[in-house]
C-alpha cells in the first residue's frame, strides 16, 4: 500500500505542499478542512488522473520503422490552378499534375500564408497514396507537405525544377 496526497492549489503565500510554513508555525497546518486529503492506494489499483496531474507537454510520439515510412507514396507535383475553398476561410483547392493522366485535386490549409496566384506552377511534395477525403464539401485527393512555425506554413519545395510524379525517397 502507498498514500497518494492530493494538494489543494490555493496553498497560503509560504507555505509548501507539505503543509509547513516559511513563516509563524501553525499558518499551514492540517486540519479537517485543509489542504490535503490522505487516501491510500493497493498497488493494484492505479490512482485517478486528474487534469491537473496530467504533463504539460504531449507524450513523444512512437518510433517508425522503415517498413511504415515505405507504406507513404511521395510524388512531386506540380500546381496548375489554386483557388479559395468556397466553404471554408482556412483551405485552397489546388489542381495539381502528379504524373497521372489527370490533375489531383487537393484540398490544403494553406490560405492563411498564401496567396492562390502564387502558388501557380510551384512544385511541391504530395502524398499520393492518401485515401480520398471531403473537407467542407470538396473532395481532397492527396496530401501537400508543409511545414509550420508561429507565423504560418511553408511548403516542401524542390530547389530544381522535377518531373511531376517523380518519388520523393
């Protein structure tokens, strides 16, 4: 068995989560209506999570092996058209040439760092094995990579000019 203390957060000024008092003895002592409450655990049982107790930051993500990395289609593509998504205040629809008979369309959450008519002709990575999805009622056929700071996104770009379709190794 082992006790589990769950702290109050409006502890007095100088007194620490042990019920002790930087200053004049008996500020902070335990009582029935104090801060602390005991309650004791088997190990077996596991103690409730509360929001509070939870890590600020996000658990790290799980290592990839080669074989998942292998499962991403990555394909340069080439955008020929881009527009405001009618729907949505956040998404372009870009028309975009992976090497297939016919353009992607893909739908991307982009409009905040660029304009449609600066899009036109930049080559970028695409997934090109994601399955189809609608976002505000228009079909996404694939994916744009893009990466993200506090001022907006950037878009995976090639510095050489690429036929569309080749693999992104």
């Amino acid at each position: 068995m082992y006790r589990l203390l769950a702290v109050r957060k409006n502890l007095p000024v100088g007194c620490d989560y042990n019920g002790f008092s930087a200053g004049p003895a008996g500020d902070c002592l335990k009582s029935a209506n104090d801060r602390t409450r005991e309650r004791e655990y088997s190990m077996e049982e596991k103690p409730p999570v509360t929001p509070a107790a939870a890590p600020a930051a996000a658990p790290a993500a799980s290592l990839a092996g080669i074989e998942d990395f292998q499962k991403i289609a990555l394909r340069v593509g080439t955008i020929l058209t881009a527009q405001e998504h009618p729907n949505a205040d956040r998404l372009l629809v870009l028309s975009v040439d992976i090497g297939e008979p016919t353009p992607r369309q893909i739908v991307a959450g982009i409009r905040a760092s660029y304009q449609p008519a600066e899009l036109i002709g930049k080559q970028v990575a695409v997934v090109a094995n994601l399955k189809a999805a609608t976002l505000r009622g228009v079909e996404s056929q694939g994916m744009v990579l893009a990466a993200s700071n506090s001022s907006g996104f950037v878009l995976l770009t090639f510095e050489k000019p690429l036929p569309p379709g080749s693999i992104v190794k």
